[in-house]
C-alpha cells in the first residue's frame, strides 16, 4: 500500500519472472466448453480416460450409466487429484470447476465449466505433447466403442406397405458367434483373419486410395446360416448393423441419405439382394443406349421413378464405397440363395471381396451341432451320420431343429437325426430307381 503503483508492478514483474524460472513443472489445462458453448472432445476423452485408469487412487469417483452405454462408467468428481505414470514418467491430474461467462448469439450467460489440470515435469512436454495425449485420446475411443450400446437399424416400415425412408434402431444382442456357428472350421479361420485383417489396415487403405470398406457375398440354400453368420461378424467386430431394406427405398438419392447416415464401425446388410432389386435393369439401360429412341429411354427410367426402386448402378455407386464410407471402416454383406441370378457387375472383386458359400450340413459343421445343442464330442451314431451326410442334403437349420426338440438327450438327438436321413435317403433311392438324375433327386 504504500509503495508507488509504478514501483509496485515492477517488483510484482521481477519477483513474479524470478519464479518462473525456478519452477520446473509446466501444466496444460483441458476445459469442458470451448467458447460458444462447443464441447471439447479432448476434455470428454481426458474424462473417459481417468475414469478406468484412475479408479484406484482417486478418493471420490462419480458413478454413472449414460443412456447409449452398456456399463457403468466412472468419472473423476471435482477437486480431485490423481498420478498417472506413462512410458516412465509421472503426471498429475486434477479436477475443477469454475463459473465462466460465455457469449452466445450477441448476450453473455455465465455456467459451470470444469476443467482438468494435467502437471509434469517440463523436460517431458515434448513426450507429453506428441505421445500422451494422443494415447488418452486413443484409450478413451476404445473405451467408448466397448461401452457402447450396439444396436441394429432397420430402413423397414413398421406399417405394411409404407416406406419407411429412415433408419430405426433397436439394441443388438444377438446370441451367434464364431463358436456357436456349424461351417467348416477352414473356412471359419479364414472369415476371422479376413476381418482382423480388415479392421488393422485404416493405414493401408488409406495409402493405397481406397475406401476403408469391404464387401462380403453371402450365398447358400436357406438355413445354411447366412443371417447367423452376419450376426456373429457383427458380434466378433463389435460392430452395429444396418439392415437395408431396398424394397423400402424409393431412390437412389434416398439411398445415399441412409448410407451417408451410417455410422462407422458397421455392417450393412442387404439380404436376398436377387429378390430386393431388379436385377435385369443395368441390362435394359444398355439396350436402352444401343436401340431405342431417346423417348423410350426416358420412359423406362420414368417408369423406374415411378416404380421408386432403387437402380443397380445406385447399388454399384453404394458398394463402391463412394457413400458407404464416409467416415471410418464399414463391411458390407450381401446374401442371396440364387448366386447365379446376380449381375457380374455386382460380383467382381473390389465390390464384393469375398464370396463366401455355405453349404448343406457337412460332417465337422455336424459335429459342432452335436457340441452345441446335445454337449457331445462323440457318439456311437457319428460314423453313420457321416455316410449319410453327402447323400441326402439337411440344412445346419434342419438339424438343429431336430436337435431342439431333444431336450438335450444326446442318443435320442442322434436317433432322430439319423431316423430322419435314413426317410430322406429312401425318398432319393425311390427317385433314382424313377429315372431321375441324381442331382435333381437330391435337390427335391
Ligand atoms: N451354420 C449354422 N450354424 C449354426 N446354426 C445354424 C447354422 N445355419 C442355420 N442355423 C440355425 O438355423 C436357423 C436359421 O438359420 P439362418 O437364418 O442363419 O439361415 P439363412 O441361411 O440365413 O436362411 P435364409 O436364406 O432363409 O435367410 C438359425 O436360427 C440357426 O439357429
């Protein structure tokens, strides 16, 4: 008070640079609101991130279940301080909360803005700025994409006969998985590799120019497990799924909303492509070109407006990844029970990767049933089952069936699967015995 205020600011100014430069430790503050009320994505992350690894030191922890997560999720409470050791080096985190006075649209209006502090030693600001934060950030997505809720989204009307035009969702729990799925486990092995392949390369893709997708072909009889196999991809990805409908699409514009509309880390499914889309229509726009008159032309893409489906080339443009991977990584799954019937512009590599046929019941994918539905490795009944297998023809669904109205009995089980191959493979002899090819006989 008694010093002149010239005198007095410029000893607050030495005094003040003096301590500066004893201090070593440097902190880096982490606000929830960036002006104007923007959320800080970092500040969620930092939130996430000492939520699961501060658990242990910290004395007050916040409980919470928000609305999209599985969990429960911790989160550090105000005025807290906890250390956290990265690659050798010690941090120090603290909480707090502060009023602040944020303009929006021309007035001000003052709201609680908390804030993490993060304190380190400042030889370790280089380490910190390029390898710390980064790894929070990364920890805390993880975190998040494990908590989150997964749901499937249908394009499906409610009502019959009404397009829908817009994604609804459900949460997805579907119970199949690679273990439960009968397939050959060659061919099991190589679905997995595919898809950690898959998920591993963002860098990849990214190098080589290409959309970070992937496009699978599903095709079988029906109950070969086509729909149990894309819930179990879903399930070991961790991903959600959209089910398109492309029935209940009324363009190609709307097309691209829906797809523009998915999220990253998802499945889009589009089942029985050959029955959802007029398959012949890439081949009459080329007539179209070639033969007929302008007028024609327009008339049969009028008709198509009319008709509101959704064109091949609106299919080809979404499989092409230019509106099915805006963002991050997307598998898309197309099942058909009628390979023969697709477009070849639809088949070849880049837009479908992977073709993957399942089959009628064959003896490993049989005994994985045996494993799951009656707890068997083994049983007298096996070898027979194996002589019928490739004669007569039974679904994984077939048996399956057979297997549930067991009760878990292993030798009734088996008898009744057997019982049941032995009637079919009457009904094939008679056939063959009629003069009809063995083929046919089968396949009826
Ligand atoms: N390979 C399989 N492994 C385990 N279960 C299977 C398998 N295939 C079929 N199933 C069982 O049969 C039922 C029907 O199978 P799913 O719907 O997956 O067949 P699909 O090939 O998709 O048939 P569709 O072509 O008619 O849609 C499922 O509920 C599942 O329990």
């Amino acid at each position: 008070d008694f010093l002149p205020p010239v005198v007095y600011q410029y000893l607050k100014c030495i005094i003040s640079n003096s301590f500066t430069a004893l201090q070593t430790n440097v902190s880096i503050v982490i606000e929830e609101f960036e002006s104007c009320l923007n959320t800080n994505e970092i500040f969620e992350a930092v939130q996430t991130y000492l939520g699961s690894q501060c658990i242990s030191s910290a004395r007050v922890l916040k409980l919470s279940k928000p609305n999209n997560f599985k969990n429960l999720t911790f989160t550090m409470s105000t005025d807290q301080i906890v250390e956290d050791t990265f690659e050798g080096f010690k941090v120090k985190w603290s909480s707090h909360c502060v009023e602040k006075n944020i303009s929006m649209g021309g007035y001000s209006r003052s709201l609680e803005n908390r804030y993490f502090k993060l304190s380190f030693h400042q030889k370790y600001k280089e380490k910190v700025h390029s390898s710390y934060i980064p790894y929070i950030n990364e920890v805390a997505q993880r975190i998040k994409f494990k908590n989150k809720q997964r749901k499937i989204y249908t394009n499906k009307s409610l009502e019959e006969g009404r397009r829908y035009g817009l994604w609804s969702n459900v949460p997805f729990s579907h119970p199949s998985t690679f273990d439960t799925l009968a397939i050959d486990p060659v061919l099991k092995k190589d679905i997995k590799a595919d898809l950690t392949k898959f998920v591993q390369r963002s860098e990849y893709y990214n190098r080589v120019g290409r959309a970070w997708k992937r496009g699978y072909l599903l095709y079988g009889p029906p109950g070969t497990g086509k729909t149990s196999l894309i819930a179990a991809v879903a399930n070991f990805l961790e991903f959600d799924i959209y089910d398109l409908e492309l029935t209940a699409v009324a363009s190609n514009s709307q097309l691209r909303k829906l797809l523009i509309s998915t999220s990253s880390k998802s499945v889009i499914v589009v089942e029985d492509i050959d029955c959802s889309l007029d398959l012949s229509d890439r081949v009459k726009e080329q007539n179209v070109e070639v033969n007929n008159t302008e007028d024609e032309a327009n008339s049969i893409k009028c008709n198509r407006r009319v008709k509101g489906t959704v064109s091949l080339s609106g299919v080809l443009n979404f499989v092409d990844g230019l509106w099915s991977s805006c963002g991050g990584e997307r598998l898309i799954i197309f099942t058909t029970n009628h390979k023969e019937k697709l477009d070849q512009a639809l088949l070849r590599p880049g837009r479908m990767d992977k073709h993957i046929n399942l089959t009628y019941c064959e003896i490993e994918a049989f005994k994985m049933l045996a494993k799951n539905y009656l707890g068997i490795n083994k049983h007298h009944l096996m070898k027979e089952v194996e002589v019928m297998l490739p004669v007569i023809k039974m679904t994984p669904a077939d048996i399956g069936e057979i297997f549930m109205s067991c009760d878990e009995d292993a030798d009734l089980g088996m008898k009744k699967v057997l019982e049941k191959m032995v009637s079919l493979k009457k009904i094939v002899d008679s056939k063959l015995h009629h003069g009809i090819q063995v083929e046919d006989a089968v396949e009826d």
